[in-house]
C-alpha cells in the first residue's frame, strides 16, 4: 500500500519482517528493483532539488526511516505502520540472504571497514560473490565486475546521492538484482 508523503509514495509495512520477506521470500526468490529509506529531511530536500526527486521517485520502493514520515502515514491510514531503519533492515536482509543461500555484492566504506564487513557477514554465512570499497576509480569496471558476479543482492554505502547514483546506471547492466543505498550501515555494522 502506498501513501503520498511529500508529494513521494512511501509503502507502508506493518513491521520489518513483511519488508525483509518482499525482498526475500522463502523460496530465495528476490524482488528485482532498489528500495530506498524515506525521511523528512530527504522529503524537504527532494522538493528543493529536482534530481533528488528524480532519484527519489525511481526507486522502485520507498519505505519510511523516520517517525515524520511513519506519523503521516499512519494518520492517512489509520493502521499501525512502523519505522523501518535502514541499517537495521540491512542486518535483517543479511541473515535472510545467508539462509536462503543468496548471493550478496557489497559496494562502498572505506578499504578497512569493507574487509571486516566481508569477513562478519561471511562468519555469519552470507555468500558474498564480491566486493568494492567506496573509492574506486573505474565505475565501468566496477559495474561489469557486479553484473558478471551472480549477485541478487547488491548493497551500497557511499552516501547520497553518489549511492543512489550508481545504483541507477548499475540496474541497467544487472536488472534483476535487488539493490539498496545503506549510506554509514558498514561502519555501524563493524564498529
Ligand atoms: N563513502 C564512500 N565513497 C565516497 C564517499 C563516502 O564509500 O566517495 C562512504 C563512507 O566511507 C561511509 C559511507 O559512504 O562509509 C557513508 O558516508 P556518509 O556518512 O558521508 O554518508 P551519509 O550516510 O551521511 O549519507
């Protein structure tokens, strides 16, 4: 179900878990398209800046990180509708991948925060079929690398909008995975 925010429509999900298993179902089948977290401060700045809103609207799904915008949709609503933080939905999406064996590619950080992200995420049991620090210089090489992995899943912590860039030029080479900008998750998640 979907709410007008801002003039931008954010799905509204019960609890993490529905949002983890539309990405993931059981099966291992997974949503192809990107999914970016929705909060008053990327609402307020998508009206001022049209590229942001273009971004913003391309996503293939909004979900709400940020009681300002949670609080709109459950009074359009009427239901209940929880905040979904992005880092934590990160973490819930990794354990998922890990059971369902799915294919992981990890974009972004700095070279020592990718390295520990790769190996506690491995010692968790994610296949990660590849990785990339944050501060490469050839984006072509970069994104033939990804769609050639296998990857279904590729995440991507470079900050926005550069994240939400890539993202964009990385879906038309490789489609059918599921993607999503994770911004500082990989610090948070290592230190
Ligand atoms: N980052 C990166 N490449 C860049 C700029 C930033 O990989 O060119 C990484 C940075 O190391 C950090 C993450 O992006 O891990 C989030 O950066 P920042 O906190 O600036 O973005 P925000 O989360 O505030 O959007």
């Amino acid at each position: 179900e979907v709410v007008q925010v801002g003039g931008i429509g954010v799905m509204a999900f019960s609890n993490m878990a529905e949002l983890v298993n539309y990405v993931i179902q059981d099966d291992g089948t997974v949503f192809s398209g990107s999914a970016i977290a929705m909060n008053p401060e990327k609402v307020i700045a998508a009206s001022k800046n049209p590229e942001l809103m273009t971004i913003l609207n391309q996503a293939d799904v909004r979900y709400a990180d940020g009681m300002g915008v949670v609080k709109v949709m459950r009074r359009k609503l009427g239901r209940k509708v929880e905040r979904i933080p992005g880092c934590e939905l990160w973490q819930a999406l990794m354990a998922k991948a890990a059971i369902t064996k799915t294919p992981v590619f990890l974009v972004g950080a700095k070279p020592h925060v990718m390295a520990q992200t790769v190996e506690k995420l491995t010692a968790m049991g994610v296949n990660i079929v590849g990785s990339q620090d944050g501060y490469f210089k050839d984006e072509n090489e970069l994104m033939s690398r990804i769609a050639h992995s296998g990857a279904r899943i590729v995440t991507v912590a470079m900050g926005s909008p550069k994240q939400e860039l890539f993202i964009g030029k990385c879906q038309k080479l490789l489609p059918e995975a599921y993607y999503m900008g994770v911004g500082g998750t990989y610090d948070v998640f290592t230190g």
